[in-house]
C-alpha cells in the first residue's frame, strides 16, 4: 500500500513519516523544502521511501504521484495565523485550492485522511465543550482556509474521507517549531524566565506531535468505521487557558513568572473548549501529556537556541 504525505518534511511529517514506514507502508513524501530542513535524511536509507522535491500545488509532479497512491494525507501547508496573514495568496492556494483538487482528482477506492486544524471553532460557545457537531467560525485565514479544505473534501469524495480536527501541536520534532505556544512558552520559561500574557483566559486544546502521529495510524487502521467523519484529536485533560498553561510549565521550571499585560491584546482571538470523546469512543487515547512535553521540551532547550526553528 502506497501513502502519499504532502509536507511530510514538516513538523509534523516528519514524525509520522518514520511510523509509517515502521509500520510497513510505502510511503511518498512531496515537499518543497522551503525551510531547508534535513529532517528526513535519517530515513533515507529505507527503500520504501521516495521522496520528491516539488510544490503541491504544481499538478505536473502531484498528478503521477497521486494516481499511484492508495492513502492521501495532505500535510502541505502554510500554518499559522501569522504566516498565513503574510502570505494570503499562497495561503489559499496551498492550504485550500491544492487539497481540493486533489480531492476532486480522487478515485472512488483513495482514501484521504485531511488534518485541519480544531482553530476552526473560533472563539467556541461559552460554556459549552465544542464537538464536532458545532459550527465551526474560523476567525483568522488560516482557520478560514483549513475548515473549507475540510468542506471540499467531503464535498468532493465524500465517504473516502477521515478529517483529524488538530488541537494545538507540541512537543520535539526533527523538522523543531519553536513558535507553537507549549513549545514557545517553554522556550521563554527556559531562556528568559518569564512571559508576559495577553488575554491569559483564553482557552484553548493540546496534543503532543507523537500523537497526531499515532491519530493517522489509527485512521488508517479504522478507515472503514470512521470514513466520512470529522474527529477533534487532544487531550481531554488539557483544555487549559495560558495562565493555566504556565502554571503547569511552572511545575518544571520553578523559577518561571508569568504575568498579565496591563495593556494591548492577543490578536489571536481563539477561545474556546474541545471534546475529544468520539475519536476516544473508537479507541484512540494519546500517550503523551503536557508533563511529558515539557520535560522533552526542557531537554532539547538545553541545546536548541536559535531562532531559526518556527513558521514566521
């Protein structure tokens, strides 16, 4: 069986390209490389691994390579508020119009398996837990561009599609973001000691990479019952605000202060709440917590400085 894995170069590609080679797939790896990372040259000597540099949205290299594929997972993306708002033509073009052709492309037995990202919920319902039944308001181009990557693809293919809904990503990578928020505020508890936090009620879910890594296995391994659907993939016990956030990066690095702006504001307006209970009804439960990330993230700190390491 043959994976096609667009931006399996990238953050989260290039965890999950390892177990998916590990787990006996073939598995095709289109990215631009437009960070110059070299995270994948460790799997270079699997020869079950082919790896194409090219642009996702350039449909002379993603035509043959598509055709030949069994499973899709469209990594490709811009992510990001920040990156996207720079870059709003490409933005939409990779993160919205590529995965829509190529779902338009797809044959009745390909099977797409589409991570977006759970910032689709905007700023949620006060109260309330969002599920996948809840609308989903987007309040930034990149939110906007993922839920209507989603749409098309369940537009386009309709039973041939598993859509991971993302809480937000933390945790070591070969291909490292620094600019996340778990991975940035360890990174300033680390480096400075201390952050200053706008709108620190703002709430919002977790998941460590290796997870989402093992949400794709489990996709994968559960196609048939779970085509079709949405899941939100985090942690349950990890619906946290950043002051909440902090206090327990403050359990790892005791000299950590945090405090409020008195003035300005996050211009990232996400607030909201997530249920994860109907991909755990299936089976899936992560292995990683916040804990376990920190202390990973605290480790790799030690050595890792540079600025080098994020989207924007």
């Amino acid at each position: 069986m043959i994976i096609l894995v667009t931006g399996g170069a990238g953050f989260v590609g290039s965890i999950l390209v390892p177990v998916l080679l590990e787990s006996g797939y073939e598995v095709t790896v289109l990215d631009s490389f437009m960070y110059r990372q070299t995270s994948l040259n460790h799997l270079c000597i699997d020869p079950n691994l082919t790896i194409i540099k090219g642009d996702c949205r350039d449909f002379s290299i993603v035509t043959p390579l598509f055709r030949k594929a069994d499973i899709i997972i469209p990594l490709a993306a811009l992510v990001g508020a920040p990156l996207c708002a720079a870059n709003q033509e490409a933005a939409l073009s990779t993160n919205y119009h590529a995965v829509k052709k190529m779902a338009a492309m797809a044959s009745a037995d390909q099977k797409f398996i589409i991570p977006i990202s759970n910032s689709g919920y905007g700023i949620g319902e006060p109260g309330k837990e969002c599920t996948e039944e809840t609308p989903m308001r987007p309040i930034s181009l990149y939110g906007r561009t993922k839920v209507d990557a989603e749409k098309a693809c369940f537009d386009c293919h309709s039973d041939g599609v598993i859509s991971l809904r993302l809480a937000t990503v933390f945790g070591v990578s070969p291909r490292m973001r620094t600019d996340l928020l778990v991975n940035d505020f360890v990174l300033r508890a680390v480096t400075d000691r201390c952050v200053t936090l706008f709108e620190p009620h703002f709430k919002r879910n977790y998941i460590h990479v290796r997870d989402v890594a093992e949400a794709f296995i489990h996709a994968i391994n559960r196609f048939e019952i779970m085509k079709g659907q949405a899941f939100n993939v985090g942690l349950s016990n990890a619906n946290l605000s950043k002051k909440e956030l902090c206090e327990v990066i403050r359990r790892h690095v005791s000299d950590f202060v945090f405090t409020e702006a008195p003035i300005g504001e996050d211009p990232d307006k996400r607030n909201y709440i997530v249920s994860n209970a109907k991909i755990e009804a299936t089976g899936f439960h992560p292995a990683y917590d916040l804990d376990d990330g920190i202390v990973e993230l605290k480790k790799c700190y030690t050595y890792l400085r540079n600025n080098v390491h994020g989207n924007f």
